[in-house]
C-alpha cells in the first residue's frame, strides 16, 4: 500500500480489526470533542433499541440520512451479520410503503458492542456497561464530549 493511501486510511473514523472478542484501533486519530460517528449511531441504535428502519433512522439522535450504505458497510467491511425484514409502514399521505427493517443477530452483539466502545475510546467518551444499557436515553450516550459539558453548564 503506498504512503498515500496507507495515511488516507489512518485518518478513516472506522479503520478496525477485529481479534477475537474485541476491536483494535488502526492508527486512527482522537478528539475530545468529537461527536458519535454514523457507525457508531446506528450500531448503538441497534443495540439499544433491538431493530431500526430507514423512517426511524433519519430522527434524532441517530440522524442516518442513508441506512442501508451504513448497514451496507457494517455487513461488508466490518463482517457484522444484520438481519433484514421486509416492513409495511405509513408514507407519504398515509399511503403504504415498505422499508426495511434491520436487527443484530443474537450471535453479533459482542461484536457489536465492543465495536461500539472501540469507536467511543478514540473520540475519548467512556465505554458502555451494556448490563446498564436503558439506564441512559440513546442521546445522551450519543452527545460529544463538548455538548456533554455545555449542557452541564447550565
């Protein structure tokens, strides 16, 4: 790989290796204000929420403007298995439409979350106890690190 490349992919927000039970960081770079990656707002939805739709996915926190290219790229790159369900939901005027709805496999969530937690430790925001997980709303696992202490500033 060329130097050029090879620093390309050390600035990628995503660039992991997967070892047994646990993610490795490749030389990515951290900051302390940082927000949560698109990766990392889907992958967190997923585990928090057990499922998620492309309607469900563009709201806040998750603001996931493309779900199936992050799903995509989860199943590709990063070799998650996500399942997928064919949905009839209410559209525009309230005329059917059908998405999809995307889920972890039980077999994926250690993979998941220590995926997740890997992608919190380089924008420096603790790890998640996943034992305590609905202990916290999904936006405030969700929140930079900047955010964090401007809302508790009052």
């Amino acid at each position: 790989m060329s130097e050029k490349n090879q620093a390309a992919r050390q600035g990628s927000p995503i660039d992991t290796q997967y070892n047994g039970s646990e993610f490795t960081q490749i030389g990515a770079r951290t900051a302390t204000t940082k927000p949560a990656s698109q990766i990392e707002r889907v992958l967190l939805a997923l585990l928090y929420n057990g499922s998620i739709n492309c309607q469900e996915a563009e709201h806040q926190p998750i603001r996931a403007r493309h779900l199936n290219s992050v799903i995509s790229e989860l199943a590709n790159r990063h070799q998650l298995e996500v399942g997928r369900q064919r949905e009839q939901v209410k559209g525009y005027q309230g005329t059917a439409c059908h998405l999809t709805r995307y889920s972890l496999p039980t077999a994926q969530t250690d993979r998941a979350q220590a995926m997740v937690n890997q992608l919190r430790a380089r924008r420096n925001a603790p790890p998640i106890n996943w034992r305590q997980l609905t202990s916290h709303t999904l936006n405030q696992y969700l929140q930079s690190a900047e955010s964090c202490r401007q809302s508790t500033r009052g």
